[in-house]
C-alpha cells in the first residue's frame, strides 16, 4: 500500500513539474499582472470630439449624474473621454466636388461649447480626456473608398458634422489602408508623422501630453505604437490582445497572443486591458456591468467599461435610457461594493507599475489564491491541470491560500 501510494505520488508530483514547464510562460505573466485589493471601476467613452452643440449639453447632463457618485475615498466617478480631433469639413469637401480631403479642426470656434464641457467636467474630476485620434479613419483610405463607395463618397459631403459611427467598421481602423480588403500597411514614414501630429494637437488642445492612447476598432500596428511613445504617451487602453489588419471580409486580424494589464510593451509603453462593455444603445445594461465587476474583482483585475458617445447622444429616448442606466450602475457599484475606487485609467496604468503601491495586493496568500483563479478562467490551463493532476496541489494550495487571506481580513482598509 505506501508503495503505491509512494508512486502515485510521484506520478502526481511529475506531472506537475511538466504541466509547469509547458506553461510557465502563461504562469508567470498572470502571476507578474497586477493584483488589485478592491474592486477598481472606470467608464471609459469613445468617439468625442468635434460635433453639434447638443453633443456639450450632453456632456454636461452626463457629468451631472457622474458626480452624484463617489467612491470609498469620496471621490467622484471618472469617465474617460476618448478624444478625436478632427472629422471631415464637409462644406470644404463639397466645394472640392468630392476630390480633395479637408479637416475642421476641434479648436475651431465651432466646436467651442464642446471643449468647454470637457474642461469643466475634467476640473470636477469627472472627465479624464485621452487621445482615440486625429480622425477615426485614415483620410487617404476614406477618400480612395468613396469612388467606389456610394455611401463613403455622400458620407463626405453631407451637411453638418458627420459621425464616424456611419461609416463602414473597417474603414474605422485609422492605422491601416482599409479602402479594399484585405487592408494593407500605410508606409511608415506617414503613419510616424500622423502619430506625432494627433499627440502634438492634443497638448494643444488640452495643455498636456496625452497620457493615454485608445486605437479606434482597436487596430494599431508596431511603427504607430513606437511613434505615440517617442511623442510621450505612456499608457495603450487594448482589448486583450492585439490586432494590427483587417481580412478579407473586414475582421479585425491580431496576433492571437493575450495582453495582460500591467505589461510593458516593446516600445516601452504599459499595456491596459479594457474587456467588459456598458452600451445601453446596443442592449448592454447596468446589470451585465456590475457582473463584470463582480468577476473582474474576484481575480484582483480592474473593471474597465467600453461605452461610445452615440449612448449619449442620440434620440432623446435613447439618451434617457442610458442617463438612467449609467445612474443605476454606479449607484449600486457603490453599494454592493463598499471598497470600491474610481480612477482615470493613466491613474490606474501608474498604480499598476508604481512600486510598493497601496492599490497593489503585495501579500502571498491573496497573490496565490488570485493567481489560482485566474489560471482556471484559461480553458487550455484547466483542462491541463485536470489531466496532469496539477489540479490536486492547485486545489490544496487555494484552500490553504484562502484561508491565510480571511484570517487576516482585519487588516486596516487601504485608504
């Protein structure tokens, strides 16, 4: 008996040692991704920018429900504004018959209010402006398609300011030629130069720096990323992987190798993962987002919300709902979650990496038991581990882990 028990172990003890080897690339990046000690919520919107005037009276009913609601700290909740900077002067563009591109500019007079609702919602702390784009699109690409796109051509020349939500997804993706697919690379000289432009309009627009980057579709490629970081941006918001073409049905193309919060990227800029949506327009509600929240937090992650202008902007009815939806999901992220913080996202990127940062689980027991979980959210990772036996020592040492984290719950709060 103690010698089958003696092998049986062994045999356990091998496959462990296996199981860990073939996958402690994976072990080791969820171990070295930052653990949170409270749940971490932030609202992050796309697509502002130039727009009629009823976009700052939405801005400013916005900000009015944001800080009616504040963290553990008091603080009130941030949302991230996700700005571009230009879309196309359609009257320019008319008077050009459809064959030369021209920009309006957000700092034209024009779209004056808008910027002044960005800049008091950012004084109140409620609003944290970060660059999505000069454009939503690359202009050539956006030009070249209207010859043989009906749609793109009336696109250019409507009346008013045109929404970069009517135009085809793929053409959407600033950072590639999408005018046929599959896409192709722009040269690199152009995109480095648009890259210094857009962040350079933004330091002038904002006063500083853009901290944050948002790639619009989330399609960016290696010469854009290291021109945004040669400029000085330091934080990429990504989807949790990253995409850099567009196939030959217009689908996003990526390397199929995950992203995780926390990791320096080859230029040096810090990876952000924003994965859970809150788009009340497209039928994602407060309920599925305090999901989130739960889930996120059980495994030491911040909750980052994916939410688009066009939830606050358009039918009166549709504006409400959301104005009411985004009420409801803070009020009660409040209350089912009494620890929790808001931040803006540069905020959290430099809590993330910043040494000995009291948002940042440091202590071994929590670490394991949040490591342990998030390795069983990785399908491949749990079906090996119920193969190998690993799945024995993982189980005893959560038990264990768990344990040790209630026994010292008592602990102070962070403050």
């Amino acid at each position: 008996m103690i010698t089958y028990w003696l092998v049986a172990g062994i045999w356990v003890a091998g496959l462990v040692v296996v199981f860990g080897c073939w996958q402690r690339r994976t072990l080791q990046r969820l171990w070295r991704e930052p653990m949170l000690r409270c749940p971490v919520l932030i609202i992050e919107s796309d697509d502002w920018g130039p727009g009629p005037v009823a976009d700052a009276e939405a801005l400013e009913r916005l900000a009015q429900v944001l800080v009616r609601h504040r963290d553990v700290r008091g603080r009130p909740v941030t949302m991230t504004l996700g700005m571009l900077l230009a879309v196309p002067d359609t009257e320019k563009i008319r008077g050009a018959d459809g064959r030369q591109y021209y920009a309006a500019s957000i700092s034209e007079p024009r779209f004056g209010p808008i910027l002044a609702a960005i800049r008091r919602g950012t004084e109140n702390g409620v609003f944290s402006p970060q660059l999505h784009g000069m454009e939503h699109y690359w202009p050539e690409a956006v030009m070249k398609a209207s010859v043989d796109q009906r749609s793109v051509g009336a696109w250019l020349v409507q009346d008013g300011v045109p929404r970069n939500d009517d135009l085809p997804p793929a053409l959407q993706s600033r950072w590639i030629d999408a005018s046929s697919l599959p896409s192709t690379e722009l040269p690199g000289e152009e995109v480095s130069a648009a890259a210094a432009r857009e962040v350079e309009l933004f330091r002038q627009v904002f006063g500083v720096v853009p901290p944050v980057v948002v790639p619009p579709t989330f399609v960016w490629t290696g010469v854009t990323e290291a021109a945004w970081s040669e400029a000085g941006v330091r934080v990429v918001v990504t989807p949790g992987t990253h995409y850099f073409a567009r196939d030959g049905k217009g689908r996003v193309v990526g390397t199929g190798e995950p992203v995780y919060s926390g990791e320096a990227s080859a230029s040096g800029m810090v990876y952000v993962v924003r994965d859970d949506y809150f788009e009340p327009a497209l039928g994602h509600r407060a309920e599925r987002a305090l999901a989130a929240v739960e889930s996120k937090s059980r495994v030491g992650r911040p909750t980052l919300l994916e939410t688009h202008r066009f939830n606050f902007t358009g039918p009166f009815a549709t504006t409400e709902d959301a104005l009411r939806e985004t009420e409801v999901l803070l009020r009660s992220a409040v209350e089912r979650f009494p620890r929790i913080r808001f931040m803006s996202t540069a905020e959290l990127a430099g809590a993330m990496t910043r040494r000995g940062s009291e948002l940042v689980e440091s202590s071994l027991a929590p670490r394991i038991r949040y490591w342990l979980l998030r390795a069983a959210l990785i399908p491949r990772l749990k079906k090996l581990a119920w193969s190998s036996g690993a799945i024995i020592p993982a189980w005893l040492a959560y038990g264990t882990a768990s344990l040790i984290a209630k026994a010292s719950a008592s602990r102070a709060p962070i403050a």
